[in-house]
C-alpha cells in the first residue's frame, strides 16, 4: 500500500494526532477537575468563557513549542544553551522541573482519592487500612515505573495509552453531564465576556485563578518542542502539527467545560463558599451520589483517576526529560538519563504524598518552594519560548506571524 506522501494528498486528520493528545492528558490533570468544579460550583455557567480563554492561549504556547521542534529539529533546553548560556539553561530547566514535581505530588493524590471515595468501613487498619493507605500509591507509582523502563518505543507507546485515557475522560465526563442535565440557555451566555457571575458577584477568586493555572501549563508547552521531535515530524510536517496542536486544545476546553456545566448544574446555589473551597476529589465524588446515585459517583472517579494517572505519566516525563536535558545529559527516549530523571519525580512525588497522607507531614515548605518555582520560571519559560519563537536567527523565516505575536503577549499578560 502506497503512503499517504506518496498519493500526493495530506495523511487524515486523525493520523496526525499526537503530542497534542498527550499535553491535553497532563492539562486535565486532578488539579484542573477540582479547580473546574469549584468554579462551577462558586460562579456557575459565567466562567465559560475564561475557560476558552485559557484554553485558547494554552493553544498559542503549545503552538509555539510545537513549530520551534519541528522547524529546528531540537529541545527548547537546546536552543537556550546554544543562544544564552549553559548555566541559565539549566537554571530555567531545573524551575520548570520543580513545578512538574509539584504537579506530581497532586496527581498521587488525586489516584489515592479517587479509590478512597470508595473505602469500605472498619478499613482504618490491617491489609485493607495498608491497601487503601499505602499500596494503591506504590501500585501505581510501580506501574508508572516499570512502564517507563519497559518499552524501548517508549513514544508511540505512550501516545497510543494517552488516547484511550482521553476517550475515557470525555465518555466519562459527558455521562456526568448528560446526569446533570444542564440549562443550554444559561451555559451558552456564559461564553459572554463579563467580570460577574448571574448573582452580581465578582468572578476574580481564588478558585478562577487556579483553573487558569492548572489550564494554561507552561512546563507542558515547553515540552511539546521535545514531543514533536519523539514523533518524527519535521518542517513539512508543520500542518500535522498545527492540527494536532487544535484538536488538543479543543479536547482540553470540552473536558473542562464539561467539568464545570457539571459542577454549575448540581453545586451552584446549594452549597456556601467555604463549603466548595475545602472540597477535596473524594468530597466532591461523595457529593455527586445524591444527584447521580452510586453509578454517577463510579462514572467520576474512573474519569478523575484518567485524569491523574494519564497526567501522573506524562507529567513526571515532562519534569524528568527537561532535568535531564538542563543538565546536558540527553534529551530523547533513548538516553538512560532522561528515564532515570523520570523515575526521580516519580519517586519523589509518590514520597512527599504518602508523608502527608499517613505521617501527618506538614507539606507547606514543599508547596511554597514550588509555587514560588510557578511564579518566577513560568513566566520566564513563556518569554524564552516567545523569544526563541520569533527569532528570524532561530527559525528563518518560519518565524512568528504578527498575530501569533500579539497572543503570545496576551499569555505573558495572563501569566
């Protein structure tokens, strides 16, 4: 059989999906599910449009990163040693892999949780207290683990994982939906731009930044320079890229539109304030079974373990690839290094989340260094990925267009 190359005409637009499914598994990660469903349930249907937003200028960086691998043919981390200097690069490599650990740290979490909303009384002790305490974490952390280490195509096999955890997601997330039975009039006016919601309340809060935070993920978008490179792509491939790069900000605008047309329909107007902000996963599971009944609650946590386990393995080899790449010890699958910093921010997250969960530890040290790592460096990575972007010496004249431009200003503004 003759290849699509070959014929003439371009490969169907589903053969050319990839690194955009996989930033859109470790965008919908836990910390978006719980952000989206806090809005939802603060300021109902009136965030749907800082939902697009977010989304649209997650697309511009993801954008970005995808045309700087594919027209340079190299990393981000590459690029920066070659045109400022090795120690920087390493500086902004190490930020970004801190907010990745970060990350990892929800995302062990979020799997502890989605099996607890499921805890059998009197498990408090014994196998079962061990099992739901302990083993579930190290269960998965070893999956991870042997997944990381066990496939020399480690790529293609993650691709294929990624898309089945994303058709798992949007079944499970447009059941809830479905359950909820959302008002069409009210979700659709809130894609009007306006700074309140429907009770005259302001939409500026905690919650609406955290769902901006956990959409618009710099440390992801400054990957997708080493994802496109894993597929193969090179410059006449940039329209596959360019495709892939929308259909996953689609599908991450979708999932979290879902999640907060959901959160609006059952939680707005019910629950005060305080009652949505110290909501946690299982909380919220629990909470969805008056609504839903138990098959509704079931249906969520699958979607909210996709969630974390999809995001838990793409974002420990985000954290782990760009380490390894700042400290000039390899960049691709097929450098020992890269795996072993994989396995470090695995190991590492799963650590700190078990010391909170069973040993009481008080993790605040640990969230205010990585957030302070959020606020310097991704930022810094947006500016550097604009930077290098727009370089006529890096990328000749497949720089920026004017308009790519002005969204990429739009997203430091944001940021």
């Amino acid at each position: 059989m003759m290849k699509d190359s070959q014929k003439g005409s371009s490969p169907a637009w589903f053969k050319r999906l990839g690194p955009g499914i996989v930033t859109a598994c470790v965008v919908i990660g836990p910390g978006s599910i719980l952000s989206s469903t806090k809005v939802g349930a603060t300021h109902g249907f009136s965030t749907a449009w800082v939902v697009a937003l977010g989304c649209f200028l997650m697309l511009t960086y993801v954008t970005l990163g995808a045309r700087l691998g594919v027209i340079t043919g190299e990393s981000a981390a590459s690029i920066l040693s070659r045109k400022t200097k090795r120690w920087f690069a390493t500086m902004v490599c190490l930020g970004l892999a801190l907010i990745s650990v970060a990350y990892q740290f929800g995302n062990n979490l979020a799997v502890h949780a989605a099996f607890n909303a499921y805890r059998p009384d009197g498990a408090d002790s014994g196998f079962l207290g061990f099992l739901f305490d302990w083993g579930i974490v190290i269960f998965f952390n070893t999956l991870a683990l042997l997944f990381i280490f066990g496939f020399k195509d480690l790529y293609r096999v993650l691709e294929r994982i990624m898309m089945g955890f994303v058709g798992l997601m949007l079944l499970a997330f447009l059941i809830n939906l479905v359950f909820a039975s959302p008002d069409l009039i009210a979700f659709a006016k809130g894609f009007v731009p306006s700074a309140t919601n429907d009770r005259g309340e302001s939409l500026i809060s905690l919650e609406l930044v955290a769902l901006l935070g956990t959409t618009f993920v710099l440390s992801a978008a400054f990957y997708q320079s080493y994802l496109v490179r894993f597929r193969g792509w090179k410059k006449d491939d940039l329209p596959s890229g360019m495709v892939d790069a929308r259909v996953g900000a689609l599908i991450m605008m979708v999932l979290t539109l879902m999640i907060v047309a959901t959160a609006a329909s059952v939680f707005y107007g019910d629950l005060s304030v305080d009652q949505v902000m110290s909501m946690n996963a299982s909380d919220v599971a629990n909470q969805l079974r008056p609504a839903f009944g138990e098959k509704g609650k079931l249906i969520f946590c699958i979607g909210l373990f996709s969630a974390a386990y999809s995001s838990f393995i793409v974002n420990s080899m985000i954290g782990g690839f760009i380490l390894s790449d700042g400290l000039g010890l390899g960049d691709t699958p097929n450098y020992k290094s890269t795996r072993i910093c994989t396995a470090l921010v695995l190991i590492f997250g799963m650590v700190v989340s078990l010391a909170v969960t069973n040993l009481g530890w008080n993790p605040v040290s640990a969230i205010v260094a990585a957030q302070a790592a959020t606020v310097i460096f991704a930022p810094l990575a947006a500016v550097l990925l604009w930077w290098m972007t727009a370089s006529k010496d890096v990328m000749g004249e497949n720089r920026n267009s004017l308009a790519l431009n002005i969204a990429a200003a739009i997203g430091i503004i944001a940021l």
